[in-house]
C-alpha cells in the first residue's frame, strides 16, 4: 500500500512538472508593429499563420508572466487590428494561467517596449559581427534576408544601423580623445614622470 501512494507522489510530481513546461492553450493579445512580429517570428523560427509562442524558459516569456494579471471585470478584449500579436501562455508555477492570462493596455506597452529593446540588442550583435568585413548597406540587407524582411522595412534597419555606427564612432572618438587629455595633463605629468 504505502508502495503505492510512493507512485502516485512521483506521478503526481512529474504531472505538475510536465505542466510547468507544457504551453497551456491560452492566448493572450498585445499591440505590436509588424515589423517585430515578423522578426519574432522569424527569430524564433514559427510560421505567420500560428499563434506565437516563446521559447520556454526565455527573457520575454518570463517578463511576460510577471505582466499577466486576473482579468479585471470591467475589462474587455483587446482587437488592435492589425496591430495584434496573440501569443500563447505556458502553464506557471505559483499562478495559475487559467485566471492570470490578462494584460492590460500599460502592460503590453511595457512589453512591446521589451521586444524593441530585444530586436536592437540581436540587430547590433548582427551588426557588430560583420561591419569590418561588409559594407553598411550589404548587412542591412543581409539582416533583411536573414528575418524576412520586404523592401519596405529597408529604410527603417538603415536608419537604426546608421544611428547605431554613429553612436558608437562619437563614443570611441570622445574614449580616444579623453584618453588622449588624460596623458597629456599637467597633473598626470607631475604624478608619472617621464
């Protein structure tokens, strides 16, 4: 008997751990732009017509959860037109998905900040790997290539990796030039000499 209920423990463990790392079924609606929910999807490898789902485990499903709240009674169902980006929840420990599947119109914008701030962090990584062996304009449209971009988003990436090349010339430049000052100084002459 008592081998029994030892089964049944583990079994009952391993459902609960099973359910922790399972996607739930439900969804949940965010505002984002296009052009990031094609770079999720294709970042992440999902097809356009399936809902999204994180990788379990990831950055942003973990901020998600945290954001994801009892849908409050006066509240109604977000339709942001084309704007709408449903992504599925997984099963969480310590709230249950089945209320807690809610985000409010602040908290999807805090998310959807998350997501942009995530595309730039991936962009500049790319960017960063190839600028000294390909032009500027050859890894924007290596990037537009790599996530499935269609000409129209080409102005967009050229101008967020001119802006990223720029702030970082200026900030080598102003490194180079202090360092420059700093042992040329009078007091750092007195203190190290010759």
């Amino acid at each position: 008997m008592m081998y029994l209920k030892n089964i049944q423990n583990c079994l009952s463990l391993y459902h609960t751990h099973t359910l922790s790392i399972m996607a739930s079924g439900i969804i949940t609606t965010v505002k984002l732009e296009p052009f990031f929910k094609q770079f999720l999807r294709s970042h992440f490898e999902q097809e356009n017509d399936l809902v999204f789902t994180f990788p379990k485990g990831h950055d942003l499903q973990k901020r998600l959860n945290l954001l994801l709240i009892k849908k409050p009674i006066k509240a109604s169902e977000h339709n942001y037109g084309e704007e709408s980006f449903e992504i599925e929840l997984y099963y969480m420990e310590g709230k249950d998905v089945r209320q807690h599947n809610y985000i409010s119109e602040t908290a999807a914008k805090i998310f959807a900040r998350k997501i942009k701030e995530f595309y730039s962090m991936i962009f500049h990584e790319f960017y960063n790997a190839r600028y000294r062996f390909f032009t500027h304009k050859e890894i924007v449209y290596q990037w537009m290539e790599q996530n499935c971009f269609d000409e129209s988003a080409y102005d967009r990436i050229e101008r967020d990796a001119r802006r990223y090349r720029r702030k970082n010339y200026n900030k080598n430049y102003y490194q180079k030039k202090t360092l420059k000052n700093v042992k040329s100084s009078p007091v750092q002459s007195a203190l190290c000499p010759g």
